[in-house]
C-alpha cells in the first residue's frame, strides 16, 4: 500500500481538461462515502463503476497530479481523499465574497454545504439601500461602494456573482480591480476577465435549456 503524500506533482491548471477537474471532484464524493463507512482501501474501478466512467479514466486523471496508488492493490482511501482535497484547495479555508443579495444571494449565504467544504462567505454586498446593513447568517450586507476596500481588506480572493446580466461585468471588473482571482458567476453572461482570473459559470437557464432540449427529441428517437 502506497502513502499518496510526497508525490504529487506542480501543474500548470492551464493544462488540466475541465472534465477532469470535474471528475476529481466526483472521485472526492465517493472516497467521502467510503470513508463514512470505513472503506479503506479502494480501486479505480470501484471509483470508476460509482463516477460512471472507467478505470483507465480514473487513473488517468490522477496521473495529471503525480504518481498514486499500487497496480494491483489500489489506494488507501484516507490517503487518496487528502491528496484530492489537496488538488482541489480544500486543505484550507477560502474565504468568499457575496455580490448579490436577492432571491438566490439569501439562499447561497443560507447553504451550510459550502462551509462544509471550508467556503466560506465572509463579506456580502447588494445596491439596494433596503437591504445594506441587514445581518444573514452572521454575515452584514454592505453596499457596492465599500466592496473594493473591504475585499482587500479580509484578504478574499473568491467571489459568487448573483446579480442581473446587464450589472454582472461592471462588477466582475470591480472584483478583479480589488483582488479577486476567482468568479462564480450566476448570470447569464459571458465575463471578460484578464489572464490569471478564472470564472466558472452556473447558468440555471442555459441548463434547463439543455435538458428541454434532451426532453423534446428523445421520444423521437425511442
């Protein structure tokens, strides 16, 4: 049995497919389940049947990152889970910063799962005047004007953007001026951001769109 510390690998993430980064993060759901349940050590293919894909894509993936695993005898789980928590940044706490504070801002800063996974909401902000100064879940909405300084000052370098396309690159470059490397963006709007800042995009429309698409032509194929 191998210890998974001590060869992992520097990557550029420039250089990591998108499928893989999401895999790795399916691979972590399944090492947590086995370790709920005392799983100790477990193979690709056992990782490969529960993530819907093969083994040679899970080793493969993993390969990315460094050297893991015995052929033969698979990994030890606990070993395996912290390396992909390493991989993914999860070893530490990553502050967040909240612009957009209606319907989904309340729901995002109720969510216990992100603090879970050591995302943490620490500062939040919205243009309404009615909703400045109210205090959700511990945390005191501000407004836009204080957003620079108060970015730099927590030292936040991640930010969840739920606000209305027409305001979401406005803020985005805002963000990006005060620090923020980082941009979950929930608008339906394609960000122009600089090299080094990196957006990722939960667009709710577009994916009900895809399956409305699935939805209409299956039958026709039946």
């Amino acid at each position: 049995m191998m210890n998974e510390k001590g060869r992992m690998r520097e990557v550029d993430p420039r250089s990591i497919p998108d499928s893989t980064v999401t895999r790795l993060s399916r691979y972590l759901r399944v090492l947590e389940e086995m370790h709920d349940i005392g799983g100790e050590v477990v193979s690709s293919a056992e990782i490969a049947r529960a993530t819907s894909c093969n083994p040679a894509q899970v080793r493969k993936d993993l390969s990315y990152f460094g050297e893991f695993g015995n052929r033969g005898k698979g990994y030890r789980a606990i070993d395996l889970r912290k390396a992909i928590e390493g991989i993914l940044g999860l070893d530490k706490e990553c502050p967040m910063a909240l612009v957009g504070v209606g319907h989904l801002g309340k729901a995002l800063l109720n969510y216990r799962g992100f603090a879970r996974k050591g995302f943490v909401i620490r500062a939040a902000f919205d243009v309404n005047p009615s909703v400045q100064g109210s205090v959700l879940d511990g945390v005191v909405v501000e407004s836009l004007s204080a957003m620079r300084s108060r970015i730099r000052e927590i030292g936040i370098q991640t930010a969840m953007l739920a606000v209305p396309v027409q305001a979401a690159q406005d803020i985005s470059d805002i963000l990006v001026e005060a620090g923020i490397r980082g941009i979950l963006c929930f608008a339906p709007s394609h960000l122009r951001v600089p090299a080094g800042v990196w957006v990722r995009y939960a667009d709710l429309t577009t994916e009900l769109e895809a399956l409305s698409f699935y939805l209409a032509h299956s039958d026709k194929n039946l």
